[in-house]
C-alpha cells in the first residue's frame, strides 16, 4: 500500500488515502517519487476544464527513483534516479515522423487506463496525465521514465517535467528568441518563472514579467525579469497594458510576448503588446469557452505570428540534458521557481493559492 491523493469525481476535494499499485507489467516502470510539483494543469483537471478519467490520482511533474522494472524495459533499472514524462510520445505516429513528439497522436493513451486500485474497496484508479505523482510511488509506460542526467537535485528535479520543458521549450523552440530581442511574459507562476529564466539564459533583453499580483516582482526579477508590470483591471488588458510595454520596448512593442495564464483577456493582452512582425506564443490552457477575438484588417496589418505551445514544443531527450548543463553551472535556478514545500495533504491549499494568484511552484516533497 502506498498514500496517494486521489480525486473521486470533477469538483470533488482530494482524499489522501492508501492504494494498491500492482508489480510492473511488460513495457512498465514502478517509480518511488521524490517530488511532485502542483500545476495549474493538475486544478484544470480537477475542476473539469480537462478531462480526466475519475476516480484518479492527479500528478503529472514528478521525478523519484525507479524501484521495479517490468518485462521488456531496457532504459532504465532499479536504483536510477527519473524524471516523469507525463507526455511520451510513441515514436510512430503522424507527428512523430514529422519529428513533433510533443503532438503525438498517443501521448494521453495512459490517462485513460486503469493503473491502480483503492486499498479501501479495490475500485479501479485512473493516473492523472498517465503519471499519477501525487502519491509515494506510482507506476507508468517505460517512455515516462525519463533518466535524470547527473548532477541535478533529486527534488527539485521533478519541476524539469513541466514547468521547465515548458518555459524553456517556449523560448527556445517555439518563440525561437534570439540574444537582445525583448520579452513580455505575462503570468508569473511556476512555469512564468521558467520561461523568464530562459530568456534570460537566451540573452534577451529587456525582460517584461506581468502579473496581477505586485507580490510576484521579486520572484520574477530574480528570475531574469528587468520590468515588472501589476495587470491591476480590465483597462489593463483592454489598452494600458500594451501601452506600458510599448514604452519599455523602444516605442514598438515586444518581439515576443508568452502568455502562461490561459485566458482570453491575457491571450489578447499579449497579441497587443507584441510588435508589427512579433511573435506571441501561447502556453496557458484555457478552457473551450475563452473565446479570443481578432479583425481581419489587424492580421493583415500587424503581420504577428499567433502560435499555440504543447509541452514547449519540447522532445525531452533532446532538451533535458541541455537543461541540466545550465542547471549544473547556475544558470538555471530550480529553487528559484519553489515558493512552498508541502506534504500530500497540503495540495488543496496550494489549488487555492493558484486561483487566488500567489506564488510560483508548491512542490510536494515525499
């Protein structure tokens, strides 16, 4: 038996409780987890915005050490430290021949089967994203279990599962930033943080973090951050606020803007802040009512790039050996993302703060 958090049904309230993981199957990995971090992604799926199969673990950025290894696995043994892909692409599809890993046609194929089971009545689990971290030990598919390179913290290693690949994979994949261009990011949480740490790392200047809470602005100019904007109203988001960015960027406007919110008004925030020619990329998730309006006449005559983001556009085996080298020699500051260490039932406080807009990363450290 191992303690887990599991939802019971969308809206319902997380009950740390004990389940029961079966010993690895072919093709599976049964990892002991470290850390957890708590991801919008995760309330998102709480609360409906996502589906999710329920009842569940939730859980989806996560590193630990492997503790069994099922039939046919070959890229990891027990004892290896892993960070959890909550996205493993299959490596056949459309979209990985196309080299696309991050839009595999069977990366969610996890989610929707059962994994586990409830120690109190053995009713079916189903794993949060296919991963399942918020719990002490979990079991997922042998491409899940990503080695972590040498010389990264165990714990704090578990925000490279997401936010990481994310803020990274959105500066250096997606928005493709060069040295000196200038950088709007607007939401300043985990993965906000990430990003503007690496365009910093990406030589960008000047860096314009927004966020409508003014408690952020130390985490965000600690994490490269040159300028700091409160989004205090509608007016903001409405005009102010491209205005205001404008007047940092030589007059013209950001050449990227990176919205990690999810929501119509920051979407068309950040569209309006970036310059004739720009890029805006989108990484927030947004629910299927934020409806995002634009003319005609402006597409044409404002020649932005709109692009939506899925995991950073990231292939981790490509980019997290990358990453660990700037971690390894200081560039990339992990704790710098962390403002709360909880326990597993500290995870609803830490839903809560994220809807109220305080703080970067909560991680779950087991």
């Amino acid at each position: 038996m191992v303690r887990a958090a599991v939802l019971s049904a969308v809206n319902a309230p997380l009950e740390v409780t004990e389940i029961e993981l079966p010993e690895p199957g072919p093709g599976q990995v049964r990892v002991r987890l470290a850390a957890a971090g708590v991801c919008h992604s995760d309330l998102s799926l709480s609360n409906g915005t996502l589906r999710q199969p329920a009842p569940a673990v939730l859980g989806h950025e996560g590193a630990g050490t492997v503790t069994a290894v099922g039939p046919e696995v070959t890229g990891v043994a027990p004892g290896d430290p892993v960070v959890l892909n909550w996205a493993p692409s299959c490596g056949d599809c459309h979209f990985c021949q196309l080299a696309e890993p991050w839009l595999c046609a069977h990366a969610g194929r996890a989610a929707g089967a059962p994994y586990a089971t409830l120690g109190a009545d053995g009713s079916a689990l189903y794993p949060g994203l296919g991963t399942a971290a918020f719990a002490e030990e979990t079991l997922v598919p042998a491409r899940a279990a990503l080695p972590l390179p040498a010389g990264v913290p165990l714990v704090d290693a578990a925000l490279l599962g997401c936010a990481v690949l994310t803020g990274w994979g959105a500066i250096q994949h997606s928005a493709r930033v060069r040295a000196g261009e200038s950088v709007v990011v607007y939401g300043v949480g985990g993965v906000g943080l990430a990003t503007l740490q690496a365009a910093r790392i990406a030589g960008a200047g000047p860096i314009v973090a927004v966020d409508v809470s003014p408690a952020k602005e130390e985490l965000a100019r600690a994490a490269g951050a040159t300028d700091f904007l409160v989004a205090d109203g509608p007016a903001f988001f409405e005009k102010e606020g491209a205005r205001r960015v404008r007047s940092l960027t030589g007059g013209v406007g950001a050449d990227v803007a990176v919205e990690c919110v999810g929501r119509a008004e920051t979407i068309r925030a950040a569209w309006s802040a970036t310059r004739r020619g720009g890029r805006t990329t989108v990484v927030g998730i947004g629910g299927k009512d934020q409806q995002v309006a634009f003319s005609a006449l402006e597409l044409f005559h404002f020649g932005r790039t709109l692009a939506g983001c899925v995991y950073g556009n990231s292939d981790p085996a490509r980019d997290l050996p990358v990453i660990a080298e700037h971690v390894r020699s200081g560039a990339l500051d992990l704790s710098g993302l962390i403002t709360e260490r909880i326990e597993l039932d500290g995870i609803p406080a830490a839903f809560e703060a994220m809807l109220a807009g305080k703080g970067g990363r909560a991680l779950v450290v087991f």
